[in-house]
C-alpha cells in the first residue's frame, strides 16, 4: 500500500472512532447533534475517497437482506398511518445502510473486529469520563443509593445504560481474554454507572454478558467446568447486587422479571411498557402481514397514549412493517449470530465478543 493510501486508512480509522465518541456523546442533545453529524460527514468522505482509489467495492451477501429492508420501508410509504413520517423514517435507515457499507469497504483487514471493539470502548469511557465531569462523582454515588436515575441530561436514559453495558463487556473481553488488568478498573466503573443509569436493560446486557464471557473462556479446558463457572460468576454479580447500596437497582430487575409472571408488584414504567407491548401485538394481529407502514406505531399509540414508540423493538418492528418486514430485519442478525456462535465454539476470540 502506498504512502498516500496508509494515511488514508489512518485518518479513516481515527475519523471512525471520534465519529463512534460523538454518537456516545453528541447525538442526543439537539444543540451538540451537529457535532456528530459534521464528524460523520468528514468520515463519509474520507472512506468514499478510499473507495474511489482503491477501485473496487468489496460484497457480502447479507446486504442483501438489510437493503431489502431499506427498500421494503420505503414501499411501506404507500400505506401508512403517516406517509410523510414514514418518508423520514425511511430515510435514516437508508443513511444507515449507506453507513455501514462505507465502513466495510474501510475496515477489510484482519484486525478491523479488533479496532471497531476498541473504538466502542473508548467511545464509553469519553461517556464515562464526561458523565463524571457532568455530574461529578458524589452525584453518582449518590443516584445509586437513592435510585436517582442518571444519564438523561447526556443521553436517554436507557441508551445511556445501555452504552455502559457495551463497555463493560467489551473491556472484560480485553481484561480476561488478552490479559489487560487495567480494563478491570474500566469494566467495574461502567458497571457502577449502569446502575446509577436505572437502565434494567443495560443491567441485564452488562450481567449477561459478562456470564457468557467467563464462559466460554472456561470452557476452552472443559465444558462442564466452563458451565460451573458461569454459574459461579453469575451468583456472585448476583449476591453482589443483593448488598443495599444496590437495594434500588436490585427493586428496578425483580420489577422487570415480574412483568413475565403473575406478580403484580410492577412500577408504573413496566406497566406503561407492558401495556404498550400488548396495544402493539393487538395491532399487529389485526394486520400481521405486512403492518402499518414505516413509523406508524406512534401514530397508531397516539390515538390513546402519546406520540412515542412502543418500548420493544420486536413489537415495533411487526406493527411498522408486519412479518415480511420482520423477515427482512432480523434474518440478518440470526445469520450474524449464527456466524459468531460457530466461530465462537471454535474459541475465535473475535467470535466470542460478537455472540457475546
């Protein structure tokens, strides 16, 4: 590779990670949105600048199904409950689509899993780092132990969350498998902020992840020890959370959990979601092939709730576009994972912290 086509690559690479930290930081907040859009712009041209010297587009077959998706969102149009909204909706998809096959022509190297990883983590510790600045540390002991929930000054609330578990499991990865003491401190802070977040989803992703992580590195020996100790992590994460600086964070899970049972001891923020999935499956009963059209489930809310999404991606997704769209949506991250478990039972450590 010539001179001229190494630096490219390089400013490709830090223009990516910077684009990641602005998504972490900026992409919430109307007033900082610009940042991150001027970063993605700089981004988008320098990988097209790539592209274009290096003469060719790399392919893979699972776009296919994503850009489908794209198309058969924009067909919705046709039919939903606001054209116009759908329109939009459409469109940012496509952006996305546009997105991520740019960063495929950039990362085509062996180590790009290695340096995407790096880049999310180092996204989550400058969200780390501005929340502490943000808040201060006091105010995040204090939220905690109070149950007063942080990060929606900076980001939604459970996005916040739900960045932090993307961290701390990334840099558990790094600690366990690479043999990196220091992404301990970085897996416990992150851990620590996701409760102070409130987010019972990040909690849930950051818990689960970091079982199956102990996992399937105990089980390159023997399986049933691999079992064992995933078993052993996961009741001490859980006897962890049983100490009462965490009485909050352990109320907010077993508030989760007793959505899916008969116990009726929920918060109103479960019961709001619970209600909006059970609005959204009636709705999707009622047009279960090819739904409402792109965007229109806040629409479809609106009429007896509020103008906002129904809190489940599953449900959305069969309301907005039906079963095909579904199809169109999730084949790809079944095929991903499919993908990833394979190579994960391989011991591929990239593998891993994909599945994972």
């Amino acid at each position: 590779m010539s001179n001229s086509g190494s630096l490219l690559s390089k400013l490709n690479y830090i223009l990516f990670m910077f684009y990641t930290i602005s998504i972490f930081i900026f992409s919430f907040k109307i007033e900082y949105v610009a940042i991150s859009n001027n970063i993605f712009v700089l981004y988008a041209a320098s990988a097209l600048l790539k592209i274009i010297i290096k003469g060719k587009i790399q392919r893979n077959k699972i776009y296919i199904f994503t850009i489908s998706f794209v198309f058969y969102s924009f067909l919705s149009c046709l039919w939903a409950v606001d054209p116009v909204s759908a329109f939009q909706k459409s469109n940012s998809l496509f952006l996305l689509i546009c997105f991520s096959l740019i960063t495929y022509q950039v990362f085509d190297k062996g180590n790009s899993i290695n340096f995407i990883l790096i880049s999310i983590m180092v996204a989550g510790v400058a969200m780390e780092l501005y929340s502490v600045f943000f808040y201060d540390f006091f105010t995040i002991v204090d939220a905690i132990i109070t149950g007063q929930r942080l990060g929606g000054e900076i980001n939604q609330a459970n996005t916040f969350g739900i960045y932090l578990a993307f961290t701390c499991v990334i840099s558990a990865y790094y600690a366990i498998y690479k043999k990196k003491s220091l992404f301990y401190l970085i897996t416990m802070t992150s851990f620590l902020l996701i409760l102070s977040s409130g987010s019972r989803t990040g909690l849930a992703i950051g818990f689960l992840g970091l079982v199956l992580l102990f996992y399937f590195r105990s089980s390159e020996r023997r399986q049933y020890q691999g079992l064992l100790l995933s078993v052993f992590i996961g009741l001490l994460l859980f006897s962890i959370l049983q100490l009462s600086i965490f009485d909050e964070a352990t109320i907010r899970m077993q508030q989760l959990a007793s959505i899916f049972s008969t116990d009726k001891n929920i918060d109103n923020s479960a019961t709001v979601r619970l209600f909006m999935i059970e609005f959204g499956i009636n709705k999707f009963m009622e047009n279960p092939i090819i739904g409402y059209g792109a965007e229109s489930s806040r629409f479809l809310l609106e009429t007896i709730y509020g103008n906002t999404y129904l809190h489940n991606n599953y449900v959305e997704i069969l309301v907005n576009y039906g079963l095909l769209g579904f199809l169109f949506y999730y084949i790809t991250f079944l095929i991903i994972l499919y993908k990833a478990w394979n190579g994960a039972k391989r011991k591929n450590p990239e593998s891993i912290i994909v599945t994972v």
